[in-house]
C-alpha cells in the first residue's frame, strides 16, 4: 500500500481508510493509497506552515542546490517511476519516460534561476528629500498544488519548482487516479535533503480533500490544472478569501495548414499533437482547418499516417513502423468521447478512420485513432474539449476563414499555423485568441516560456521567470532621511 507524506514522515490517513489505483490496460488494481480526511489536511498544512519560516529565509543557492539532489534521485529511478506512470496512467512507456524527463528539466530550470530572482531600485521625486524605492518579492507562504491525471508529473513540477525556489512550502494533491509515480517523486525530493515539511503529499477524492485543501484558512496561494468545470469550482471556494489562484484549464487548440506549408512537417506535427497521450491534453491538436488547395493532400498523407497507430499495453513495444497507442484513462472517459463523436455523427460528419473500439479487447479503455470530416462546426466535438484521440479536419478557403473558425471557441489554450508567409504569420499571432501560437511547430509547452491560456482555458501562467511572479509578492519599500 502507498502512504502520504507529512512533515517529512510516511503516514496513513487518520481513517485507514484506502483507494485502488487501476491499470486503464487492464483494469487491474496496481496499488492502494490512503483515502485521506480533513485532519489529515489539516497534518499536511500544519507541517508545511511550521516549515515556512526557515524555508523562506533559506539561501536561494541552498534550495537550488537541494533541488538539484532531489533531480539526480529521481533520474536514479527514472525507470521505477516510468513503470509506475505507465501502469497507472495508461501512456506507453517511452511517453512516460519523456514526460519524467520533462518534470526533470523543469526542476532543473528552476533550481538555475533561484539565485537570480531580482527586485528593483527606483529613484524617487527630489521634493521628499533623498530618498529611493524598492521592490521586494517576499514568499507567500503555504501553497496547493493541485494536479491532473493525464501529465501527473509535468504539471507538479510546474508548480512545486516555482514555488519553492520562491521560498513557499507545498502540499501536493495528485489526482486520485495517478498518485503513485508523483508521490514517489516528492519521497525521492524528500531524500536528497529537503527540510521535514517543506514539501508534502496528500492523496484522496477532489470533493473531499481538494476542496478542503483549497478552503483551508493556511494555504494562502492555489494552482490548479484541471477540466474547466472544476477550475470554476476552485475559484467559488478561493474567491471569497482572496487566495492567489492560477487556473490551467481545458483547451480545443486550433491548428491551421496553409498553402505553401510543409506538408509532410504539418502531418507529423498534427499526427503528435493530437495522439500523444493518446489525445488527454489540455494543448492537444484538436482541430485542424486545411486551405482547400492542400486539403486533400494532407488528409491522405494524415490517414497514411494515422494508420500506424496501434493500440495496446503502454508497457509493450510496438513492432516498426507500428506506434503504440495506449488506453484512455477511464471507462467514463471513453464513454464521454464516444458520445461527443456520435454526436457529430448523427449530424452529418464521416469517420475518414477510426472511431471504434478495437477488437480482441475485452478489457481495458482502447479506442482507435480517429479522423473525422464534414463535421458540423456547432458539434460537440468542436465546441467542447475532446480528451481522447479524435481529430476533425476542415477544409476553409483562406487564413480569414481559417482564424475565424480558430476563434469560434469557448476555449483559448493553444494554437497552431503551418505556412512560410509572413503575412499569414504575422496575422496569425496576431488575431487568433490564444495563451500560445506555435509556429511550424508541434504543441508543446516549454519550461522557458510562460504558459497559460485565455477565455475558459484558463488565466496565470506556468512555465518560464513569469510563473515565480505567481509566487512572491511585491512589497514596495521606501527609504530617506540618508542624506
């Protein structure tokens, strides 16, 4: 059975009560972790709040330097805690071991730019006399940092490497799903030296422990990265304290292929940006719009390449030029997809490829890869977010149809266009209603670059020197009478 960690010690829940974790490949329990109660947030908050007062008067080169330990334990494991996302999660294991490779770099990022966080001098007007200004950033405090099932690494380092660089203490809530491989990274940081409290870990339902957790009167700042629906939920319980909150929510990314672009590029760049994870991301290529001209080019050379998807055990190795596909994450998560695609279906759209659930598997959340075209722009599959490996393509006549379309969404993650023009580029950046625009290039967020989305996808930023901003506040500061 997995434990929590408290103030630096393993620990059961108060209540002894436990939760399975389910393989989605095979519908077999991997492991039990404890179900956790309000007093056992309570522990958890308590010990990260007794652990703020050393913490945050730590030298940021001494906590870069316990970051740095902590990512060479995990890099000792990382085979171990691959194996235990892969069985937990459903993603092949050569997606597990890039996204822990992705939790690492970002640590490291952190750990870099802990020393360089700077404030500022500011001259002040001559009729107070000598005088200047300063800007100080000062940690917050206790911080919760709440973390989805389908990059359970990725998105808790994006919050624990910002916060604690700041000078925060953190209490982890993975998703109730896909405990195991992230409390298993927060032991490995616990290991290398980190203070008893300074991060700890616990683990139970949303409705019980995550509101709880988001509520309690300690934790002064929130990040969360989740569906939409629960981000509103999160803002009803942290508004009426005024917590710091950082929403990283759902996302229907558009992506738009141009005339002059590169075909073969766009395809294996859409062929990526939808399927990996086997289409359970919040910056997935989840809509494309194709100029007329290319249109049919690239959905032949997108179905070619779509074929090769495979769907299996994300622990067994496809034979070339096969890819592995792993599961959906739950049952009612591939139900919910099959709905919004017969939905479409029942409108009018075609499955170009796909849209079943394999067989031979009589077990497990499998379902095909799957193109659809002609399908309606008011459907479910375009207007809501598609956590699973469904993909539209449209075909539109120039880029003013295609970033009209782009927009006509509630949601504004990420965004896509594939073309050398400088005008459509430019236009592109411009107009379209997104936190990022990649540019002849796969989704994909990067630890230098801030993060975050608009509309209801969200509002803060992850990634990149902006995230610490989230972290800190800005204390003025004047100074007179020196001269």
């Amino acid at each position: 059975m997995g434990r929590m960690l408290v103030a630096g010690e393993w620990v059961d829940s108060q209540s002894r009560a436990e939760m399975p974790v389910t393989n989605p490949a095979t519908e077999e329990v991997v492991d039990t972790v404890p179900q956790a109660t309000p007093e056992d947030v309570d522990r958890a908050v308590a010990a990260a709040k007794a652990a703020f007062a050393d913490w945050s008067r730590t030298d940021p080169e001494e906590r870069a330097d316990l970051l740095r330990k902590g990512v060479e334990r995990v890099r000792a494991c990382r085979e171990e805690v691959a194996d235990l996302l892969t069985r937990e999660q459903g993603k092949p294991t050569h997606e597990a071991l890039a996204e822990l490779n992705h939790l690492l770099h970002g640590l490291e990022y952190y750990a870099d730019l802990a020393s360089k966080l700077r404030g500022s001098y500011v001259p002040l007007p001559s009729h107070l006399g000598s005088s200047f200004g300063l800007v100080v950033r000062r940690p917050l405090g206790v911080v919760a940092a709440i973390v989805p099932w389908n990059y359970p690494l990725t998105l808790m380092g994006t919050k624990i490497g910002p916060a604690l660089i700041a000078g925060n203490t953190v209490v982890v809530k993975p998703a109730s799903t896909t405990p195991l491989a992230a409390t298993r990274v927060v032991g490995l940081l616990q290991e290398a030296g980190l203070p008893p409290g300074v991060l700890n870990v616990v683990t139970g339902p949303g409705r019980v422990v995550g509101e709880y957790l988001v509520a309690h009167p300690d934790v002064v700042r929130v990040a969360f990265t989740g569906e939409t629906a629960t981000g509103r939920r999160v803002m009803e319980i942290a508004g009426p304290a005024f917590k710091r909150v950082t929403l990283e929510l759902g996302g229907s990314d558009p992506v738009i292929v141009c005339s002059d672009a590169d075909l073969e590029a766009a395809v294996r760049g859409v062929l990526v940006g939808r399927y990996w994870n086997c289409g359970q991301s919040c910056l997935a290529a989840k809509r494309v719009y194709v100029f007329e001209d290319v249109y049919d080019a690239f959905l032949g050379k997108l179905l070619e390449g779509v074929s090769r998807y495979e769907p299996g055990e994300g622990w067994v190795k496809a034979q070339r030029p096969r890819i592995r596909l792993g599961p959906l994450h739950t049952a009612r998560q591939r139900a919910e997809v099959l709905e919004q695609m017969q939905e479409a279906l029942a409108r009018g759209a075609r499955v170009a490829y796909g849209g079943r659930i394999p067989d031979g598997r009589p077990r497990g959340h499998f379902l095909e890869p799957t193109v659809l075209v002609d399908v309606p722009h008011d459907s479910r599959v375009v207007q809501e977010e598609v956590f699973g490996p469904v993909l539209p393509v449209f075909r539109v006549r120039d880029i003013d149809e295609a970033i009209r379309l782009a927009n006509d969404s509630p949601y504004g993650l990420g965004s896509s266009i594939w073309t050398f023009n400088v005008r459509w580029i430019h236009k592109a950046i411009q107009e379209l209603q997104a936190g990022m625009t990649w540019v002849n290039q796969v989704h994909y967020g990067y630890d230098e670059l801030p993060f975050g989305g608009t509309k209801q996808s969200g509002f803060g930023k992850e990634h990149g020197v902006e995230a610490v901003d989230y972290y800190v506040e800005l204390k003025s500061v004047v100074v007179g009478g020196l001269a």
